[in-house]
C-alpha cells in the first residue's frame, strides 16, 4: 500500500504529464486524463528514469568502461550497476545477447544486437522522435524517403520514422565497425530492391559490405514493407488500394492523436 500511494503521489507532484491520479476510500483510485492522452508518455516517463534502461542506452556503442565507470557516468553505486547487469541479463537472453562485465559490453550475434535496439528505441522515442541522440536522423529518413519513391511505396510518418531507425542503427553499428561476418537471407530478396540499397547507400562517405546490403534489404521487406503483400498475384491496382487504406488508418490516427 505504501509503494502504490508513493507511486500516486509520484505522478501528481513530479512526473510532467497531464494526468491526475485521484484516491477514494469507498472508490479506489481514479484516473483523470486529457482526452489526447496518450499512455506511451507514461511508459516513456518510466523508462526515462530507469537505471537498466540508462545503462542499456549506454552500452549501445559505448565499449572499455568498467562498472566504477558507469556507477560514476549513471550517479550510482557500483552495487547498483552489478544488480542491474543481472536484471538487464534475464530478459536480455531471450535476444540470445548479454552485458559482460569487465569491461562492461553486450555481447551475442551483431543481428540481434541490432534487432533488439531497433526494439529498445521505439520504445524510447515512439511516434515523438528527439533525435538530440541521433543527429544523422533526419539525413537517413530521407535515404528511406527516396528508397520509397524508387519503389513506388506508399509511407506513413510513423512507417518512416520506423523504418529510419532501423537503418539508422544498422549505420551506426556499421560506422562504428560492428560488421555481419557472413549473412545470408532467409528468403529471396528482390534484385530491384538490393540495387536500390546500394544506390543510395552508396552516398555515404563509409563503405557498405554486400552482406550488409543483403540484412539491410531483408529487414526492409520482412519488417516493414509486407512482402507477402509485395509477392502475391494481387494486381498493382489492389496491391495500391491496401497501401493507401494503410496510409489512410495511420494519417486518421495522427490527426485524432492516436497510435495505431
């Protein structure tokens, strides 16, 4: 009971959203919310002050800091990092990854370590990107931009924003030096669309390996652009339609304030 009044009076005094939280002996706890609210800021807020979550966001391509390092860089103490290494591990194992100690780093396959912050990211940002962290953003959103216009794909800001964090990270991790060895796709992965990669890829001012154009070129279709839509017998006209009514779902749901 006192976790739960502390958490109430938490987020009627500190948190800054446009929430109240309202108690009642005979009613229970109520909550007033504005009719725009949307939950994910409350997640957001959560997160934002979460020593696993720092620590992680840390550990994206920071490498060499041993725990004094963190417990100092996170205003915390060495035991504190040691207990959020083993709470970071638990859930941490189902990506098939870990944070090593000594130096502290994630470590697993390089895919995974990418799958699981295009994940860790979303959740952070979600539909309301600050890319203060991110300063090649915008320039990479418009590397999928173009990829979209190439393909003849229909968009939505939230698909975009999407889609640019996923190569972002794949381009981070790659500028850095953190390279696939070997990759291979699990399903074909159209000749127009690999080309178009590596086309416009080919701007930046590091190279791009072909197997990272192979990850990068499955990631696209299997994650974001439907490729069962994209290889069935539908025709162009039908396969339109599908992408303009999505298009039209996700445009209805930003106006309303929304996240579908």
């Amino acid at each position: 009971v006192r976790s739960v009044k502390a958490d109430i009076y938490y987020y009627n005094t500190s948190a800054h959203l446009p929430i109240k939280l309202v108690t009642s002996n005979h009613r229970g706890v109520k909550l007033i919310a504005p009719t725009i609210f949307q939950m994910e800021s409350v997640y957001q807020e959560i997160l934002a002050k979460n020593l696993n979550f720092q620590l992680l966001e840390c550990l994206y391509n920071e490498t060499d800091y041993s725990i004094d390092d963190y417990a100092e860089k996170l205003f915390t103490s060495t035991s504190s990092i040691i207990r959020s290494i083993k709470q970071i591990n638990l859930f941490l194992d189902q990506y098939k990854l870990s944070v090593q100690k000594n130096p502290i780093a994630i470590v697993g396959p390089e895919k995974q370590i990418r799958y699981f912050y295009s994940i860790f990211f979303w959740e952070k940002y979600g539909v309301k990107i600050d890319v203060t962290g991110h300063p090649n953003f915008y320039e990479v959103k418009q590397i999928v931009h173009k990829f979209a216009k190439k393909m003849n794909i229909a968009l939505s800001d939230i698909m975009g924003n999407k889609l640019s964090f996923y190569l972002l990270i794949n381009l981070e991790r790659i500028s850095n030096g953190y390279m696939l060895e070997k990759y291979t796709p699990p399903m074909k992965v159209e000749k127009n669309i690999l080309d178009s990669i590596e086309e416009l890829l080919n701007e930046l001012p590091f190279h791009i390996p072909k197997q990272e154009i192979y990850y990068i070129g499955f990631c696209f279709i299997n994650q974001f652009l439907k490729p069962n839509l994209q290889s069935t017998h539908l025709s162009k006209e039908l396969v339109i339609i599908c992408q303009q009514i999505d298009l039209f779902l996700t445009r209805f749901s930003e106006k309303n304030e929304f996240v579908l």
